[in-house]
C-alpha cells in the first residue's frame, strides 16, 4: 500500500532473494546455534588498522549479528528489489558492489575524522551488509515517484515511500553507531549514482560472473510470475475493501486504456478515417452493451476518459521515464493513458 515497488513477490528478483535468504540464515545460525563464532564477523576497525586482519573487512560487513537488524535489512531489501527488475541483476549486483567496497574506505575516513576532530576512539561498528543498503536510499529517494495516499491529522502526508523510511529509521536508530554506517552508505550512493570518476566503470561485476550467476542463481532463486488480481487486505472494514476494489477496478481500467493504445499503435492505418470505429456494426453495440451495462452499475464514480490515440505528451515527462531505464515507446504509450500523469505513468511501467 505504502510502496512503489511494482508486483508482489520477488519475480525477477534472483539476487534479492538470495540477500534475504542466506545472511538471514547464517545470522540465525550465528546467534542460536555457533554463538562461540560470531567474534570472526566482528566489524572491528582497530584490528584492521593495527593487527592487520584486513579478513574483517569481508567478513564484518555481510552477516548482521543482530536480529532486529537483520529483520530491518530484509525488509529495506525486499523494497528495494525493484531496483534489480528495473536495471537488471548485473547491474543491481554492481550498484552493491561498488557502494560495498567504497562504503570499506569511507567508514575509515569517518573514523579517523573523529578521532581526529572530537577525539573519539571508534573501534568497532555495527556488522552486516548495512552499507549497500544505506545506499539503496539515493536512488530510492532520486528514481520513484513520490505519491501521496493518505494524510494524518490532516497535517502530515503519508506517501508510497513513507513506510520505507520508517524502516530505515528504525534500523539507524538500532545502535550508538550506526549513524556512521548510514551516512558512509549515503555518501557512497551518492559517489556510485553520480559516477564520481567514473567509478561505475572501475567497480562493476564482470559480464562473466554475470553470466556465470544467472546460470547459477536463475534456476534455484527465480520466483513464479504473479497473478493479476490483487487479494484484498485480511481484517480491513467493509468501506476500505469496497475502496480497495474501486481503486482495483480503476487501474484494471486504466492498464486496458494502455493495451488499447499499444494496439492502436501497432495497428496501420488503411485510411483517412475509421469508419468501423465511428460506426460499429449492430453485433458489436451488442457485444459491448452489455460489458458497459456491468461496468456501470458496479463503479460508484466516474472513470477517467480514454485517452486520444496521438494527445501530446510532454517531452521533459518522457525524459524523465527514460531516465529511469525505459523506453522512449512504452514512456509515451503510458504517458498518453494516464492523461500525462507522471506518477501513474510510472506505476504503469513498473507493474509490466
């Protein structure tokens, strides 16, 4: 309800899934059964810098030793697997690397700015792969389309990505240090995004471990494709399922305006005019009066009006969607069903 994160499960999501499953595992693993190994995955910055167990750096900073922690990293994870649909699992995967391996130097350079500046001795922080995740917030935050959908009090609005950021918050406020992961993650993200030195070309996953993990990983973690229909909330009143199905009904309307456009556009033109559209045949008006009859009688309010096959879409709008990964066809097909709204355009695009 609160997320803009396309279809439910995690469909084409492999590396997700697996960032859910195995550190999840090997931290209940840690913590209820080998508590005598959990000080090998220690995040210990003095033992790096003077005992030079340069191994902590990798083993610190993937597994959480703690399950609150863990449950936060999974849930930002499952948001934030959009992401690898959206751009791919190679790139997604070289996004986690590249803010990995720099989050490493900036938890560093935070450490010896404090010490320095407040002469405070940081030599040890919080464990796991908390740092990509911290990341994940910059495209989160510049990428999806932030859309209201409640208010409360009437005074504080409630969007697509409010809950998102409670979880995040939850998880900085998890540990006395945790605020110099956070902003190490931040501003990792922000060097990643950017391409500050070109740095997504110096810290990405080879085309060949690529493949080689979408021949691993493919088969084991691929999820099943969703269906269309959308369940209806367990234990909500009977106005939020009717408003549940009204809004249902109002995006099944609006994705069939859209598949109505691409075949519109698909379909070539033999003349000047249309006649079979501007005068139907009687066994069509029979056909569809009935569909239109239902369809009446179920909506408790108006509709939006199918869009024109050529309306004008605003170009900046389309550059913006192209900015995002998709194309310059699909950007302006959805545009051209949503009456140019740039928000529903984009859910359209997610959720196909």
């Amino acid at each position: 309800m609160f997320t803009t994160t396309g279809s439910r499960g995690m469909y084409k999501a492999p590396l997700s899934k697996s960032l859910l499953l195995v550190p999840t595992a090997l931290t209940v693993l840690l913590t209820l059964l080998l508590p005598q190994y959990q000080s090998l995955f220690e995040y210990n910055l003095q033992a790096v810098k003077e005992e030079q167990q340069i191994w902590r750096i990798l083993c610190g900073r993937i597994i959480c030793l703690d399950l609150k922690d863990t449950f936060c990293c999974g849930l930002l994870i499952y948001n934030f697997r959009i992401f690898e649909r959206r751009f791919g699992t190679r790139k997604f995967a070289s996004f986690l690397l590249g803010t990995w391996a720099l989050g490493a130097a900036v938890d560093f350079l935070l450490a010896e700015a404090l010490h320095f500046l407040f002469e405070l001795q940081v030599e040890m922080l919080p464990a796991g792969l908390l740092s990509p995740v911290f990341a994940l917030f910059v495209p989160f935050f510049c990428s999806i389309p932030r859309v209201p959908v409640t208010q409360l009090l009437g005074q504080i609005s409630i969007t697509n990505k409010s809950l998102v950021y409670i979880v995040g918050l939850q998880l900085l406020t998890s540990s006395s240090l945790m605020w110099v992961i956070a902003l190490s993650g931040l501003v990792s993200g922000v060097l990643y995004h950017c391409n500050v030195l070109w740095v997504q070309r110096l810290l990405q996953v080879p085309g060949w471990l690529g493949r080689v993990g979408a021949l691993l990983l493919e088969p084991l973690l691929e999820g099943s494709e969703p269906t269309q229909e959308a369940p209806v909330g367990m234990g909500a009143t009977l106005d939020v399922q009717r408003q549940q199905r009204m809004d249902l009904l109002d995006q099944q309307m609006l994705l069939s305006q859209l598949a109505q456009v691409r075949r519109n556009v698909q379909q070539p033109q033999a003349g000047l005019l249309n006649w079979g559209r501007l005068f139907p045949t009687l066994r069509q008006r029979g056909r569809n009066a009935a569909p239109a009859a239902a369809a009446a009688a179920q909506a408790r309010r108006p509709g939006p009006a199918p869009p024109p096959e050529n309306s004008p879409v605003a170009e900046e709008q389309v550059a913006r969607l192209m900015e995002m990964g998709f194309s310059r066809v699909d950007a302006q097909e959805a545009l051209r069903a949503s009456n140019n709204d740039i928000n529903m355009a984009t859910n359209f695009l997610l959720q196909h």
